[in-house]
C-alpha cells in the first residue's frame, strides 16, 4: 500500500498580475548539488481540475505533494508549508533550474543549487550495469564519523533488479524513504523531503557493504555493514529515563498565544497525557505528528490528551511561533504544542531537568491518570521502515487503551 506524506509543495498561480509559467506535466527528474555531489529526485507534474499544475516529489512510496508558490522577480518561489525553506527556481521551457534554500536563525540561509528536467524518469543512471549484487534483506551498520567516533543502525532494504528502496533506522529516528538503484555491485541511493538531502553510496562485496552518506552542505561520514538477519537496536524504551526519585513531569511553557500553559493545570489532571518532544525542522517528528494529529482526534473524549513540547532551531519566541503555527496547521494538529526553547543540547535539558537527558527529536512521553511517567519511547520509527511502523503504532495503541482502562 502506498504511503503518502501529505507535505504540499508546489502549485502555480497568478500573482501580482504575473502570468503563470508554463510548467509541462509529466515526470521530472530533480537535482540538488551537495559537497560537489548530486543529489537526485523525481517529481511528476500532474494537472488539477483548476487547470493549475501540481508537483509530487517521489521517494520510494512516498508521495510529497502540490500546494503554494509565489513570485519573486521572474522566478517562482516554491514555498515548502512545513518547513521554512523553498525552491527558487525560473522554468525555461523543459527546464527549471535555481536554488533550494533553508531560512536559519540569525537571518543565516542555506541555498544549494537545484536544477530539473522534464521527460527524464530515471534517478541516478538512465543505463546502469546488471546487478551482481542483491541487498534485499537485513543489514547491521555502523557509521564512523571523520573524529573516529561510532554509532550503529540497521539497515533494511528491497532490490528488484537494479532497483532499490529501503531506510536506516537508529536509535533517535530513522532516514525514511531512500530511492536509488544498483549497478554491478555499486549502489546509490537518496531522497529529499523539503528539509533533509540525503546521498548514500557504497560497494557489495558478498555479505558486506562499505560506504559514504553526505547530507547537506557539510554532513560526511563513512559507513560498514554486514548482512544479518537479526540485526537489532537498542531498546528504545530504555535510552530516556526518569533521574532518581522522580516519577513525574513538571513544565511550564508558552503555547502559540504566548499564555503559559502547564501539565498540572485542570485540563490534564485525572487524563492519559502523552506529551511530545519534537521540532518544526524535524522530518521524524512530522512523521510521528501525522500519525499523533488523527489519534488525537479519534480519542480525545476518551480521557485523552496530548501535548507538544517544541524544540526549536531559534532560542526566540516570536521567530519559532510561525515555523510551529505552520506545522499545525499542515498536519492538522488540535492539541496544545508549546514553545520549550531551542535545539541547544544543554538548554534542552535543563527545560525537563527530571530526564537523564532530551536524547531525541521524536521522544515520546506516556502519563497515566495519577500524573506518572509509565513509558518513555526514544526516536520514530516511521512509515519508511515498513513493519517497524506498523508495529509502533499498534503497541502505541495498545499501551494508550491500556492506560484509559486503568
């Protein structure tokens, strides 16, 4: 079945008394340059009732679809509605071409250059080699950092003849849907999301892979892997914890109308509470939003409640209050998302001092009616990993009725 991420990125209008330009539909391929490395997507023009066209950028089974654009000069300016970046681009016939580019805190951008092509379906090779090596399957990673430092992962992916789909999980998240082929035994694989661009690339040899991942404009770290069918994480239920002689929570934080709001007021008291450690800028934790949002929906006049505590890349109030309200209101979220402060490491632990630590962006928080922690679940695993998610997402359910029940 096919997932879909329902992130709007592109629709034409007219504005400002601006023709709209003529974008042929059809699949395009798509590349973002990284580190002197390209960085391949597809994405297909489809035609909407309104006669305007809309973009789906394609990665594996994920479907990113079409939504806001506006005018800068003669360039269209590709809005992302979750996070706060955009596409610059001029369309020139079968072509577009401009920047992909991040607003930063401090008025700092990020802009990588990004070109695409009309008529082109292929990714990375458009004529790859045989494939004499097979990935299906089960892969125990470690990363190795250019200091030296490690951590591990596991890899899981699927190859039909040259074609490859599959992810990394580790323990704070997992890289969601990578897309890429096999040629002879090289494989390469990427995928972007209108946040993270991600590029793998490594050698099989028989039950053994090495390779190099690069991400953005800087990130660059090698990589090994062996084949092993029980490859396995840490147990993520046991990475974030409770400090002694703690068993609850205690917060006080601005929510999106700047009035503090607190896991002791009334509104909590006596109800299952599930609170959120998450960022707008965070692809894993729109994941696990898109599935948090609905639940909410379906369960909150069941004793159910849900808080959101945002972690953001800005330490500033009034800077990290529009990226929040747009991830709200895209993915449809009608509980309480608070403002806790900024991604800063030991800024973040001092807002919740009761943790060992704020380990990851998702971690997830589960209450029972007398205001305990019960469970502390770290990183997401999210519809790129296939099974994995299915079986989160029963044993969140599981566990929320079971805390109901009680």
């Amino acid at each position: 079945m096919k997932k879909t991420l329902a992130f709007a990125i592109f629709s034409l209008t007219t504005t400002l008394g601006l023709q709209a330009q003529h974008v042929p539909t059809g699949i395009w391929r798509a590349v973002l340059t990284i580190q002197n490395k390209e960085v391949p997507f597809l994405m297909e023009v489809m035609a909407r009732k309104d006669a305007l066209p809309m973009f789906v950028i394609r990665n594996g089974e994920e479907r990113i679809e079409a939504a806001d654009i506006s005018y800068r000069s003669d360039s269209l300016v590709i809005n992302m509605p979750v996070f706060d970046s955009e596409i610059i681009a001029k369309a020139e016939g079968n072509r577009l071409t401009g920047v992909f580019s991040k607003n930063l805190p401090g008025n700092a951008i990020y802009r990588v250059p990004f070109w695409a092509q009309h008529g082109e379906t292929y990714r990375f090779s458009k004529n790859p080699d045989k494939a004499t090596a097979q990935m299906s399957g089960k892969w125990e990673v470690t990363f190795i950092n250019a200091d030296g430092r490690t951590s591990q992962a596991v890899g899981v992916f699927t190859q039909q003849g040259n074609h490859l789909t599959g992810t990394f999980l580790t323990p704070t998240g997992d890289y969601r849907f990578l897309e890429g082929q096999v040629s002879g035994n090289h494989f390469s694989l990427s995928t972007f999301n209108g946040e993270s661009i991600l590029l793998f690339e490594g050698i099989v040899s028989r039950d053994a892979i090495t390779g190099e991942t690069w991400s953005g404009i800087s990130g660059n770290r090698r990589w090994q892997a062996k084949r092993n069918d029980n490859a396995q994480l840490p147990d993520p239920e046991k990475l974030t914890f409770l400090k002694e002689g703690y068993d609850r929570l205690s917060f006080r934080f601005p929510n999106m109308e700047n009035k503090m709001v607190s896991i002791d007021d009334e509104r909590y008291k006596g109800k299952v509470v599930v609170v959120q450690l998450l960022g707008s800028w965070c692809p894993n934790c729109m994941d696990e939003t898109a599935f948090l949002a609905p639940y909410y929906d379906a369960n909150k006049d069941k004793g159910l409640e849900m808080i959101g505590l945002s972690y953001e890349r800005s330490p500033k109030f009034e800077e990290a209050q529009p990226r929040i309200l747009k991830m709200m209101k895209r993915l449809k979220v009608n509980y309480e998302v608070l403002f806790a402060g900024s991604t800063d490491k030991e800024e973040a632990n001092r807002t919740l001092p009761m943790l060992n630590a704020v380990m990851a962006y998702p971690t997830t928080i589960f209450i029972d009616k007398k205001g305990k922690v019960r469970k502390i679940h770290t990183g997401f695993s999210g519809p790129g990993t296939g099974h994995y998610y299915t079986e989160y997402v029963e044993e969140f359910d599981r566990f929320v009725k079971q805390l109901l029940s009680e």
